[in-house]
C-alpha cells in the first residue's frame, strides 16, 4: 500500500513556477479597489471631455440662466442690510450650484447607459466589489462638478463680481462637499432607474425642486415674517432642504461683508458647515446601501 502511494506521488507532475506563484493566497494576484475607483473615475473625466456638448452645455446654460435672470429681476428685492446688492450678486452661487447640480446629473445618468450596453454588470462581476462603482462614480463626475465650479468662480473673481481672498479657499472646499453630495444623490436616483426616461422625470420631480427651494433662486423668508400659513409651510420646507445650508454658506464665502436683512434667514456657519458634511455622509451612505441591497437593478 505505501509501495502504490508512493508510486502514485511520484507520477504526479510538479507544479510550475508560473503556477506556484499564483497558488498562495498572499500571491494571488487581483485588481485592488482603489485601482478600479480610479478607473472608473478616470472613464468619467474621458467620456467628459470627449463629448464636447456637455462641456458647453454644463457652464453655457447656467451662465446664460445667470445673466438673464439677472438682468431681468435685478432690483427685484433686497436681500442685504445695505440694500446695495442686486439679484446679480444673490442668484451667483445659485448658478454656481446649478453647475455642481446639471454635472452631477448628466454624470449619474451614464449609470443607466452603462447597465443597458452590459459595461455595468461585466463590473458587478468582478472580484472588486460594489464600493469601487459608487466610489469611481461619485470621484468622477464630483471631480468633474468641482473643476467647472471652480472655473465659472475663476471667470466672477476675474471680473471682480466677487473678491479674492481666504474665504475662497473654504468656498473651494465647500464645493468639493457640494459635488460629492449631489453626485451620491445622483446615483441614489439613477441606481434603480430601468431608463433614461424615468431618470429625467425624478430629475424634473425632485432634483429641481430641490435647488428651487434651497434659496438659490430667491430668499428664504424668516419666519418672524411669515403673514401667512403658506409662508411658513415655504419657510420650514426650504429649511428641511439640506441643500440650503450650502447655499447660504456658499453666499456668506463669497460676500463675507455683506450682512443678511432682518427678513432673510441665515443660519450660523457652524450650523450650514455641519449640516452640509452630515449630508453628504448620508447621501454616500444611502448610495452605497441602495447599491448593495438592489439585485434586481444589476440583472436589467
């Protein structure tokens, strides 16, 4: 009986070395997480670039959206202790926001493309795991969000509609906090979408409102003024909208001498700075729960 084990261990070929290296777990050789994220994020800023309309497109219309609406409602209220302040100066970071805003969505939509051409689930499949998606996703088109934030800011303080100085600095900060939080939003949204179609009506159902109430596009009245229940239903919905800490914040880094009237609501920069981080951690964690609990989405 050894005679025949041993004759047996004997005509078993050695293994090769090509095999022997990847025999060892410690040697086993896969794609990392971060490399796919980045691959992933880097697949946006190329897919980006290369489809010039959405360059044009994602700055051309909120500027135009800037300077008419400007030009039509300038003197249209006062939202400054001084009065000196027009609606030009008041609607610029909503414009700003309303670029994070076009970006993150044209930027989640390619999740739908992605499942529908197969590019998606050949990524599901593979050993990395579901955070390199919503990680490359959120980098990528948050990245791409960012850059054209910061160079339609660039093109305000060249022209002086803003001043330099340090509170640019966190005002680059904070639209770093605004891209990824709107980005997650996004893949929230178009996760389990099935098509474009659908994507586009949330977008118009709930993204839009979204940035209308969040005292972009006009000011949140102070409930001391509030004269009827109407105003005071609009008061508490814009401010349950977390994006509106953002954008008061977002305002104050840009006219940091500018002083709010008594009928505008303004919180504390402690308080938008807060609430804005808690969003965007919620959001990322609610993308990334949605992208593990929803098989059905990978199959379509």
């Amino acid at each position: 009986m050894s005679t025949l084990t041993s004759e047996t261990s004997e005509s078993k070929p050695s293994p090769s070395p090509q095999a022997s290296l990847g025999a060892g777990p410690s040697l086993d050789i896969r794609p990392s997480g971060i490399a796919a994220a980045w691959m992933l994020a880097r697949r946006e800023w190329t897919r980006f670039f290369r489809q010039k309309n959405r360059v044009v497109s994602a700055v051309v219309q909120p500027l135009l959206f800037w300077l008419m609406f400007g030009a039509g409602m300038r003197g249209s209220f006062s939202w400054t202790t001084s009065g000196q302040e027009g609606f030009f100066e008041y609607f610029l970071p909503g414009t700003i926001g309303l670029i994070v805003l076009f970006t993150a969505i044209f930027a989640t939509i390619s999740v739908i493309e992605d499942r529908r051409e197969g590019f998606m689930q050949g990524v599901l499949v593979s050993p990395v795991g579901r955070w390199p998606v919503l990680v490359g996703k959120v980098v990528g088109g948050g990245g791409i969000a960012w850059a054209q934030a910061v160079l339609f800011l660039g093109l305000v303080l060249l022209f002086g509609m803003a001043s330099p100085g340090i509170n640019t600095v966190y005002a680059l900060v904070l639209l770093a906090v605004m891209s990824i939080t709107l980005c997650s939003v996004g893949m929230i949204v178009a996760w389990p979408m099935t098509s474009t179609q659908g994507f586009h009506a949330v977008m118009m159902l709930f993204l839009m409102p979204m940035w209308l109430l969040s005292g972009a596009f006009f000011p949140i009245p102070a409930i001391s003024n509030a004269t009827s229940i109407g105003q005071s239903i609009l008061h508490w919905i814009m401010r349950c909208n977390p994006l509106s800490y953002s954008m008061v914040e977002l305002r104050r880094l840009l006219y940091p001498e500018v002083t709010l009237a008594d009928n505008v609501w303004g919180p504390s920069s402690m308080i938008t700075w807060t609430v804005s981080l808690l969003f965007m951690v919620g959001s990322l964690v609610l993308a990334g729960w949605l992208m593990r609990g929803s098989r059905r989405a990978d199959l379509v």
